[in-house]
C-alpha cells in the first residue's frame, strides 16, 4: 500500500463540515415540519390567549412521552422499509403486566426490567420470523397486534389499578423549570430516548446498517453489512420502546387496561411519516418523529382549546396532514434535485428487493 | 484450439477452486470449473454473456451456496456464509451491477461497514478523511459529503471500486468495473490495480473489453457454458483464439467488427428528429441536433460531458429549460417521455439497474413492456407476445432463450439484451441508445452493432452513446462531440475518426495535444511495479 499522504498544509477543513448557504436535501422534510410545527403554535398562539406558554410547549411533551418513545423505535423499523403494527397492543400488553405484576407484590424495578426484557423478547421473535422466513413485516407485526391484545384480556379483563409508591411517585413528580413551569420524569426519558435513537443511528455501524438496507437490501448484504442484524434489531428496538412506553403510559394514567393504547401504532407511524421518514425507508431522522408528535400534540391542543369543536376533527386535520406530507416527500424526491426519472414505461418499482410495505 | 494450462508462476496459488459446480435448478450455471489464482498476478475471468463468470465469483464470496467443490485460500479450505464472511477473510469484491446505497453520501458508501471509530463511536471527521484519500486515489473529483445518487454511474462505479481497493485485502475481484468508464478512468484504476499487484495482491478481473485484458492480465482463463475452457498466459495467447475460445467457434466477427456504416442520408431528406437550442440549467448548454432517416448519429464526450443528459432531453425524461424538439415535422411538448413514446422514439438508458429492467417480470412481460406503454390500454393478445418475444430472443440471442425466465435470474449481459429488445419491439422511429453494449460480449456487441446498421438502413434515425469511441466512430455517419457540458463540434464524412473525435473531446478544437493523446492506448501498467 501507499505510504499516508503528507499532512495538508493550510487552514484546516473545518469549514468543509458546514458549508453554509444551502440546506442538503435530505435535511427539507425535517425543516418543514418543524416550520408547520412552528406556525401551528403561533395559529394557537393567535387565536388563544393562554396558549402560547411554556407550559403549553411542555405539556405537549408531558401529554406525548409514551408516542415519542414509540415514534422512536418505529423510526428504526421504518428506516429499513419495514413496519411494526404491533406496538400499540404492545403498549397495552405492557400496561397489563406491569399492573398485573405490582398487584401480585413484585417490586417496581424488578416489573420494570421485566417489562422491557419482554418488549424487546416480543420484537426479537417478530424480527427473526421476518428476517429468517422471509414473511412480509405487516404480516408479522399484525399477527403481533392481535396477539399482544389478546394476551391482555387473559391476564385480565377489568382495569387494574396501579398503587405502587414508585410509580405513584413518578406520577406526581414534576421537576421545576424556571419559575412557572414544570417537566415530569416521562419527559426526561423520552427525551433521552431521542438522543440515545439519533446517538445509534448516525454514530454506530448498526446505525448505518439501518440506512443501507433501507437504500438497497441486496447492495447492503454484497457490501457485507451485517444485514440480518439491522433487520431483526430494529424491531428488538421497536419492542423495546414499546414496552417504555407502556411504562410511561402506565405511570401516566396509574392503570392497567386491556382497551388502552388502541391503534396508537398508527399515531406514532403519522408521526414518523410527518417528520419526513419516507416510508420506503433509508431517509428519515429521530429528531423529525419528535417533532412529527410535537405536530401532532398541537393539533390535538388547539382543537381542544377551541372547546366546541369534536374530537374527530383531530383524526380529520391528523389525516390532511399526513396526505401533505407524502406529497410534499413526492415532489421533493422527483422534483428539483436532479433525480433519474423512473423508466417511462409504467412498470412496478425496479431493483428492490422486498415488496412495498403496507399503507401507514 | 487447445488449452495449455500453465504451470503457475513459482509458489502454490494463493486461491484455488475446484470442481465447482452451481446449479439454479434445472439451470448448471457452473458444471466443474476449476480456477486458480496467484497472488500479484492480474487474472482475467473471460466468456460470453451468461458464461457463468459472475456466478464464480458469488459462490467464491459465499453470496450463492456450491453444490460440489472445494475452495482453499492461503492453503485452508474455506467455505463463506457470505460476503462479510469473504471480506473478513481478506477478498474484496465488485460485483457486476453496481452494488451502493444511493440514500447515502459518497463517504458512507465508501466506508460502511468499516468507518473508523473513536470510543466506539463513528468519527465523522475520521471517515471524510479516509474519503477523501481514497477518492483522491482514483483521482476522483467529487465531494464526499454528497449523496451518490446524485451522480453518474461511472461515478457510482468508481466510488465501489474505491470502496474495495481501500482495504488491505489479498484477493481483489473486480466484476466488470470498466463497463461505464471512460479511457481516462479505466487508465487510473489500471495504475490502481498495477499498484495492488506490486504489493502481491492477487486480482481476479472480468471485462468484455479484449484491449482491457491485454493491456493488464498476465494469465486469462475462460468459461463456456458454465464449464472451464481452459487458463493461458495472456501475452501468449492471440486475440482470435481467445475469442474462439469464449464462443466456441472460429469467428467471422472479428472482421464483422471492422464493418462500415451505411451511406450517408442525403440532405434533403427531411430529418425525423430535430432539436434546436434544447438545454437544461446544471445539465447541458444549448444544442442543435438534426437526424434524419437512416442516420446514425454518435455522441462523443467524456464522462460528465453531457451526452446522457442530452439524450434525457431528447426523450423527454429530464425536462428542457429552453429549445424546441420536432419529430418527423411536429413539435412535440417534450414534457414527458410518454409524448416522445408515442411519437415513435425510443431511449435505452444507461443505467438499467435503477431504470429499465424489472427483475420480478418474466423475459416476455420485460420485451412488451414499451410495447404495451405505446398501445395503452387495450392489451397485447397472447399471440402477439409470444412472436415478439421469440423473434427478440432470437434475434439478439438471449440466453437462456426461455420467455418465461424471470429477469434477473438472468446474466447483466443479458438482461441488456432484453432491455435492448424491449424498445426495439416498439418499431421506433428514432432510437436514442445510450451506451447500448455496456457489459455485452464481442460476439453479441458485434450482433447488436450489426442490428443498428440494419435498422437504419430500414429508415429508422439512431442516436448512439458510448464511452466507447471506436464503436461510436464505427457506426455512426456524423459525431457530434460535447466537451465540459457543451457540443464542441460535428464532424461528419471522413472527418469522423477516432483520433479527430479524441482531439476534439480533449481540447475542445481540432489541434493536436500530444499528451492526452497518449492516454488512448493502454501503454501503461506495469512500468511502476
Ligand atoms: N439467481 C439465478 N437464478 C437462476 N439462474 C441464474 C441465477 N443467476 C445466474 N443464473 C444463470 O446462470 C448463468 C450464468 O450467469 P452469470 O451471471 O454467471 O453470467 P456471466 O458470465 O456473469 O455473464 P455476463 O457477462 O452477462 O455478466 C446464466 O445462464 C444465468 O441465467
Ligand atoms: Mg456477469
């Protein structure tokens, strides 16, 4: 080999890193939802006099740290062209156990380690189904949902009531922020899972696994990349945060309910596709499904301030929202960055390996 | 026609495959080939398309399992469950189609898998450096950071090869790396591989360039029909025999090669194809191009010079910012490729990876894709299908000539084939091919050549890509030369020879320029071992 080129005499290549004036386009969808994020909460803001407050910022997180938690693992699973339906049953399935295992005298740390060993179980077997038999996500996660659901009304059919003193604690806990204004330990750990999803995606080899089977299956595994790996730990991930977010679900409302969490997979998916994931996986950033519930807490906030207006109206503005988004995904993938343009003749999609993943 | 095996350099071979056997079903991709390997040798993997060299080379690297043979590196048996597993044992590979991830940037493609790392964790600055010596290496000019689907395929192919020239391996196998390189970048990696084999790396090379193998392969082994023909030296074994070889026959071709084009169309036919002032911000300055009935017209240029983005004009698959584009004497609003399809054009494009060929789709369903695009919605009767399809297979010999073979069950060369007949069977009347032969054998280049010649005798304009000059000057009537995103020339009648083209493409006008010249041939290689 080559002997290492002499050291680079001159200023150093600091600047390279941010070469200020232009935004990568990678980086759009991201912005553009935190804009809509942004002009949300000054519509609030406008209209409502007490809303534009911290608190009201704050309460987003407080009311959403079990879907950020959620958005987060399901961001992983979506980066590699993948879904998890399951996750929402999961949440419940987590809520039942935990009560379920206080009720029976357990000590909470114990119940906590329990519950995230068997998230993180349940995605394993979902993962290693989907990789080593080679059967479509949706398929393996859906089976999942049902399962998940029917194990809570074995457990039982009724709510249980959660009295342990930790998680009554954690409950009432707020943690004072400047003079007015209050986080609870939810926020805190569904934050810090954000940080520790970005930290694992664009900082460790798995990571980057995740984004090359995302871009091109068949390519990662020639390049040697430790695919099966990626495929089946995004989903141990996905259980994972699942189960967190029972947790946090439970310290939340302090009960366990087989009927809690129902089709809470498909706020966090909208939340992962409007902080600008695309669905087909290998683009997509942690901090955009953050914001992505952010987007969806505000929707939620504003039509709950305005008090006359039904609770269906979020389901309608939550739905304009996401068909916006994929078109807006649409035209910047084939618009002013010089894509290649499909084949003219109309044919399926070329080159992929795995089939396109269910609608969201 | 006999093989003379020869006696390997001095020492044991660094590989050594024995009695490989793969079969795809019915299909025996390989039937009991032996091959060796040396280390610091340059050794060509030579046969027709669908000889069974790619698949060598995937039950080397574990990507398909062997159903017989044994397969010992540095003197231990070995058996790889797959590519990591190869690589780890020190063999990096370019496979055939380029094999990156095109949602991620020049850096990450180059060192996934591998990025240094602090901590354990990713050192961003760390793999931007590693980037940048590598792409510097190549002499390649683009910027780490940018995302790779952002450039052309010779770029992409470069940054693989980049990717497996990085790592100190022992063996390196290169699936025809050079199929969308120009003169100038096969010329760098040919210094780069020159350079690995003075180090002892022993390199395993597979083109269906024959100027390539003699400019850089010390021993040749060729495949036929999935069985081993034979291994030679390469500075001893001629040019025809090493053609024979591969397909089994003494080949006229060879002389076929050296055909003429047909007589150039008068001028007073009026021109099927028309484009004045066409260009596109970022892409192509303003062009003028006039083809007529039974036309070929070459476009010659360096990478980046223009000539796919001018064809994607002219198809109407990138849109045009200014120009006019008639077609037999109607302007066509060019917006979409759909106006240009119905207006009887047709475009190959040169990346079939990501654009043409669809894998899951049987042979037939792949011919009568355009076929049934232009008619819309009323489909092909079964009937018609079947004889488009036979008369297709036939005519460009595709292999396996089953219509019902899935695509990408297929070899590349052969899916280029397909790709080929699919806008031919549309009966177009002007046919845009860019770089129609790209990884095609001689036999079938010479076929496929052959074919454009005829149908534009039969009337039909050709516009004709390729990084191939001589192929360009061979067929075409007239060459439009684009330099640095700009036609630079046309030259026409006698003018039209390689040298003049190669002028032209290196200064921009028609004055000689000793220096550039040289790079033409392949006189370089092994002077810095
Ligand atoms: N996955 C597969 N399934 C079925 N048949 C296959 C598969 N891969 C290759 N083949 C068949 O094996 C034979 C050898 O193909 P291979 O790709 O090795 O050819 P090649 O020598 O690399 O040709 P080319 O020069 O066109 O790249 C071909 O007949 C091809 O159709
Ligand atoms: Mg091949």
């Amino acid at each position: 080999m080559t002997t290492a080129p002499p050291p680079v005499v001159g200023p150093s290549p600091v600047a390279a890193g941010g070469r200020a004036g232009r935004v990568p386009a990678r980086f759009v969808p991201v912005l553009v939802t935190f804009g809509l994020f942004v002009a949300l909460f000054a519509v609030g803001g406008l209209r409502y006099e007490a809303f534009a407050s911290g608190q009201v910022l704050l309460n987003l997180l407080i009311d959403n740290a079990f879907l950020v938690v959620l958005a987060v693992g399901m961001t992983f699973v979506i980066l590699t062209g993948g879904i998890d339906l399951s996750v929402g049953s999961v949440v419940a399935l987590s809520t039942m156990v935990t009560a379920a295992m206080l009720r029976a005298g357990w000590s909470a740390p114990v119940v906590i380690v329990a519950v995230l060993a068997g998230g993180a179980l349940f995605g394993l077997a979902m993962g290693a189904v989907i990789h080593y038999l080679e059967i479509q996500p949706f398929i393996v996660t859906l089976a999942g949902l049902f399962l998940a659901r029917g194990l809570c009304y074995l457990i039982d059919l009724s709510s249980i009531p959660i009295t342990d003193p930790l998680f009554r604690d954690l409950s009432q806990t707020a943690i004072p922020l400047g003079e007015d204004m209050f986080l609870t330990p939810s926020v805190l750990v569904a934050l810090a899972a954000v940080a520790v999803g970005a930290y694992v995606l664009h900082l460790t080899r798995f990571g980057r696994t995740v984004y090359a089977v995302g871009g091109n299956q068949q390519s990662a595994l020639l390049m040697g990349l430790g695919v099966g790996r990626a495929r089946v730990g995004v989903y141990v991930i996905s259980g994972f945060c699942s189960a967190l977010g029972g947790l946090l679900f439970s310290v939340y409302l302090l009960s366990g309910y087989s009927l809690n969490a129902v089709g809470m997979e498909l706020d966090a998916i909208a939340a992962v596709v409007i902080g600008g994931t695309l669905l087909t996986g290998g683009s997509g950033y942690v901090l955009g499904s953050l914001l992505g519930v952010l987007v969806l807490g505000t929707v939620q906030t504003i039509i709950s301030f305005e008090g006359t207006l039904s609770t269906w109206w979020v389901k309608i503005v939550i739905g304009l929202l996401l068909l916006a988004f994929v078109v807006l995904q649409r035209i910047l993938a084939v618009g002013p960055r010089r894509r290649r343009a499909p084949a003219p003749a109309p044919s399926a999609p070329a080159g992929r390996t795995d089939p396109p993943q269910g609608d969201g | 026609m006999t093989a003379v095996p020869q006696p390997g350099p001095d020492a044991a071979p660094l590989l050594e495959m024995t009695g490989i056997s793969v079969a795809f079903g019915p299909v025996r991709a390989l039937d009991g080939v032996d091959f060796r390997l040396h280390a610091g040798e340059v050794h060509a993997l030579m046969g027709e398309n669908g000889a069974g060299k790619s698949t060598l080379i995937k039950a080397l690297t574990g990507v398909y399992p062997v159903d017989a043979g044994r397969v010992v590196l540095d003197g231990a048996e070995v058996a790889f469950a797959g590519p990591a597993q190869a690589q780890a044992a020190g063999i990096s590979t370019v496979y055939q189609e380029v094999n990156l991830c095109p949602n991620l940037s020049v850096a990450e493609n180059l060192l996934l898998g591998r990025e240094p790392r602090r901590w354990g964790r990713i050192d961003g600055r760390g793999v931007r450096r590693r980037a940048r010596e590598v792409l510097a290496r190549l002499h390649l000019d683009v910027d780490p950071a940018s995302p790779l689907d952002s450039h052309s395929i010779a770029v992409q192919q470069l940054v693989s090869i980049g990717r497996a020239v990085q790592v100190d391996c022992k063996v390196l196998i290169l699936d025809e790396p050079t199929s969308s390189l120009d003169a100038d970048e096969v010329a760098e990696l040919f210094r780069v591989i020159s350079r690995l084999r003075a180090d002892g790396v022993a390199i395993l090379f597979v083109t269906h360039f024959l100027d390539q193998v003699y400019a850089i392969s010390d021993r040749t082994t060729v495949l036929r029909n999935g069985r081993l023909v034979g291994e030679y030296r390469t500075a001893e074994l001629p040019r025809l025999q090493l053609v024979s070889a591969m397909v089994g026959r003494e080949l006229e071709t060879l002389e076929q090669l050296e055909r003429v084009p047909a007589e150039p169309a008068s001028q007073a036919v009026a021109p099927v194809l028309a484009a004045s002032g066409v260009s596109r911000r970022g892409a192509i300055e303003p062009v003028d191009l006039v083809v007529r009935p039974g036309e070929v017209v070459g476009l010659a240029g360096l990478l980046g010079s223009g000539r796919t983005e001018l064809a994607r004009l002219l198809f109407g698959a990138d849109r045009a910012d200014t120009g006019e584009i008639t077609v037999d004497g109607t302007v066509l609003p060019m917006r979409t490729p759909r106006d240009a399809i119905s207006a009887g054009v047709a475009f190959t494009s040169e990346n079939r990876g990501a654009e043409g060929v669809v894998g899951d789709l049987t042979v037939r369903d792949n011919i009568v894709l355009a076929m049934q695009a232009a008619r819309g919605l009323r489909r092909i009767p079964r009937r018609a299908q079947d004889e488009a399809a036979a008369r297709w297979i036939e005519v460009l010999d595709i292999r396996p000539p089953d219509p019902d073979a899935l695509l990408r069950n297929l070899s590349g060369g052969n899916q280029q084939k397909v790709l080929l007949a699919r806008w031919l069977a549309t009966g177009p009347r002007l046919l845009i091919l860019d770089e129609p032969t790209r990884g095609i054998d001689v036999g079938a280049k010479a076929q496929i050549q052959a074919l454009v010649a005829d149908l534009a005798r039969e009337g039909m304009g050709v516009v004709y890509i390729s990084a191939e000059l001589e192929e360009v000057v061979r067929l075409a009537d007239r060459v439009l030369v684009l330099r640095d995103r700009r036609p630079v020339a046309e030259l026409a009648g006698e003018d039209v020879e390689v040298d003049r083209v190669m002028e032209l493409i290196a200064t921009g006008h028609g004055e000689p320029d000793a220096e550039r010249r040289g790079g033409a041939d392949w006189e370089y290689g092994r002077s810095d071992a």
